[in-house]
C-alpha cells in the first residue's frame, strides 16, 4: 500500500501521539503498522472514526495535544486561506481564491495564506500575506484565525478541533465522511450533486477535480462573512 504522508503530521492528534496512520491516496485501505490492513470508511461513517478505529483509539477521547512554540507567528484580524490538499483534485481552481480574498479585504479583513513551500501560490490580490508554516506553526496559526477557508485537507480538521471555524470547500470528497468531525455548519457540500447519475449514492467514494469547479465564489465569500459575523449586505 502507498504510503500517504497527508495524515503522518497530524498523528499526534491521538492520545498517546505515538501512532501513524497511512492511507491509500484514495482512502480505501489504511494501517497504523506494517503488514496492517483496515477497510476506508463506508457511506456515512466518518473518517475520524475510521481512523480511531486502526489506531484502537476511542473516539470519543481523541484530543489536539500542541507542544508550546517559541515566538509568535502572527497576530491579527484575519481570515486564514490553506488552499492545499495532500490530493489535487480536491483543490479548488486557483483562480477563484483571489476573488474570494478581495472580497474578505473590502470588509475589513486580512486574508493570510498558509503556503506549502513545494506547491505554486495561488495568484492573490496586493496586500495578501503568505506564510509558510510547519506543521506545529499551522496549529498555532489557525487557532488565532477568525476563520479557516479550506478544500478538504488536515487543516479543516485541525481547525475543528481547535474550535475555529472552517468554510471547508467539499466537491470531490463529502462533508459527511470527510468533513469537519464537531461543525460542518460553514461547509459547502455539492459531492452528491456531482455523484453519477443512476449510482447509488456513496459519501466515501472521491470525485474527479472537475466537482470543484461546482463551487461558486459567491458561495465561499457569503460562509466566510457568516463565519466571521460580518454583514452580507
């Protein structure tokens, strides 16, 4: 099985902070030990609880453990973008995020991107700041957000956890699954939408990156400003 760093990272999410869970890059079959085989989550069960199951975690006693930082990485009103998937076609078309940051900046807003060194920065807007981060200094990043604007990726579900709200962007994978495990209330879903005609409809099944395209602008600006409190009018 190929190994799918994505989730390396974030295995000190688990008590104990001991235990790597790796997945297939479609998340059909996963292990926390070689030689180890578990099945991917089925219609309407979701990954944190598939992944609790192969580390033989309870669910329900999985905590965010953050080991204390050196310095500040920074302070300020802002809406956080992590435009990144582990998986590309989970990635919303670049080109839309610039409208999405212009229209977080006219309300008052900073927009911060939280870049990955190795990926092309999506184009932005003068004043948009962006930061590379490990993955220690995405924690402390996003738990200073105002919010998380997010395709589906480790940042949405770091963000749950920390209890910061995330305007997650789901199209080729669904929130049901995939989604925030405590508040999908900002989330935009449109997998099913996108699901086969005729083919049973199945939360744990990954879409093409064509699905994303489905995702309107004008849907990402409105769940940022009710995220944040800002008016729509």
């Amino acid at each position: 099985m190929a190994r799918f760093d994505a989730y390396t990272p974030f295995a000190g999410l688990f008590i104990g902070q001991g235990t790597i869970v790796r997945a297939n890059p479609r998340g059909s079959s996963w292990c926390s030990q070689p030689g180890a085989r578990w099945p991917g989550p089925q219609h309407a069960e979701h990954v944190r609880d598939t992944m609790a199951a192969v580390a033989g975690a309870d669910p329900g006693q999985l905590r965010v453990v953050l080991k204390p930082l050196p310095g500040v990485i920074h302070h300020g009103d802002y809406v956080l973008v992590c435009p990144h998937s582990a998986i590309s076609y989970k990635e919303w078309p670049a080109a839309s995020w610039a409208a999405v940051a212009e229209a977080v900046m006219a309300r008052g807003l900073e927009v911060v991107v939280a870049s990955q060194p190795a990926r092309e920065r999506p184009g932005m807007p003068a004043g948009v700041r962006f930061i590379d981060v490990s993955v220690p200094g995405m924690a402390r990043l996003i738990a200073r957000a105002r919010c998380v604007v997010a395709p589906d990726s480790g940042p949405v579900h770091l963000a749950d956890a920390l209890g910061v709200s995330v305007v997650g962007l789901y199209a080729a994978t669904s929130t049901m699954t995939y989604g925030p495990y405590r508040d999908r209330r900002f989330c935009i879903d449109v997998h099913r939408e996108g699901f086969p005609a005729g083919v049973r409809y199945d939360s744990s099944k990954h879409l093409g990156s064509a699905s994303m395209s489905g995702i309107s602008v004008d849907q990402v600006t409105a769940l940022v400003n009710a995220s944040t409190g800002a008016s729509s009018g």
